[in-house]
C-alpha cells in the first residue's frame, strides 16, 4: 500500500519584493525599511522571513514539503505583512499585486490623507502718521497658494486681530509631492485698492 507519510521530497519558493512609483515626496516619507514576506499553504502560514534592502528584497524558502500529509502536491501562495504597526499604516498606500514569484507594491499617492494648517496674520506697521490713519483699510483678504496657486482665502478684520487660520489643507498633490504654501494678500475692494 501507498504510504504518503513516506514523502519527503522537499521544494523551494523564491520571493522578491519590489516597490514602485516611488519618485514622490510622500512615497519616500511613507517608505517601509523591512517587510515580512510568507508562504501560505491555503490560508495557513508555513514560513515567514523579515526582509529588507539589505537582502535586496529577496528571499527563497527551502526544505518546504513538495506533498501534504494525502501525498497530493501542496501548491504553495505567498504574501507579505508589515513587521510593526506604523508600517502598516504605510502599507495601507500602496497597491499590491502578486505575480510569478514577486509581490509589487506600487505607492498611490490617492491615498494619501496628510492634512495640515496654516496661520497668516495681517501686520500694519508705520500707522502713527495723520496720512497713514486717513488711508486706514478696514478689511484685507489674505490667501493661501499651494504651489502659486490660490488654495483657499479669507477676509480678516480687526474684530479677528487681522488673523485666519487655514485647516484641512492637504499636505501632497496628486502625484505625492509636497505643496509649497505662500500667503498673500489682495484688497477687498477697489476703494482699498487705491
């Protein structure tokens, strides 16, 4: 009779990692420095290895069994787990996809939720002179440009000390870049135009 416990032929599974898209300011702030690759059999975890840069991404389990204990052949799966929590939070933006051996994370800069804020406050200096006091401006709107461009804006006043904060502005553009912020300033009127 067949005995599969007599089986023991051994197989190997070689895994590479790599990461893609990751020109972007946000894709290297968010770059994960290890990463821990598996071999599944189904959905059970038969062996795992933290892998960083160091191994270039890469590495082949052996003495893995080529039979289960039926003797039917185990076809193995691989996968990937972040080693620690703020990793995983980092992991959450990409995108993976499994194929022939390598796992690829591609980062999607549309994930990216940063948020940030700005304070601007209007400064007028030199107002002790009778012309300064009868050219007073009673209102300004200052602005906030991302990358030269007007992102939000806001009338001030003295009632608000001549001060707006600017919340919820996002930190990355679309393709994962850093926005530069600048604060200007345009009249609210023709009046204080002049």
């Amino acid at each position: 009779t067949f005995d599969p416990s007599k089986l023991t032929d051994k197989t190997e599974v070689s895994v590479t990692k790599v990461w893609a898209n990751m020109d972007s300011d946000a894709a290297k702030a968010n770059t994960l420095t290890s990463i821990k690759l598996q071999v599944k059999n189904g959905d059970m975890v038969v062996a795992e290895q933290v892998v960083t840069a160091n191994e270039d991404w890469k590495h082949t389990f052996t003495e893995l069994p080529l039979y289960d204990e039926n003797g039917n052949k185990i076809t193995y799966i691989i996968d990937e787990v972040a080693v620690n929590a703020e990793d995983q939070a980092k992991l959450g933006l990409y995108n993976k996809s499994i194929e022939n051996g390598v796992i690829t994370n591609t980062f999607d800069p549309s994930k990216l939720t940063d948020k940030t804020e700005i304070s601007a406050t209007k400064v007028w200096a030199n107002m002790d002179s009778d012309a300064a006091r009868a050219n007073t401006i009673t209102s300004i709107k200052l602005q906030v440009k991302a990358n030269g461009e007007v992102a939000a804006d806001q009338v001030v006043t003295s009632e608000n000390n001549w001060t707006h904060t600017f919340k919820d502005l996002p930190v990355y553009d679309e393709a994962g870049n850093r926005i530069t912020y600048t604060i200007d300033e345009v009249a609210v009127n023709a009046e204080d135009q002049a």
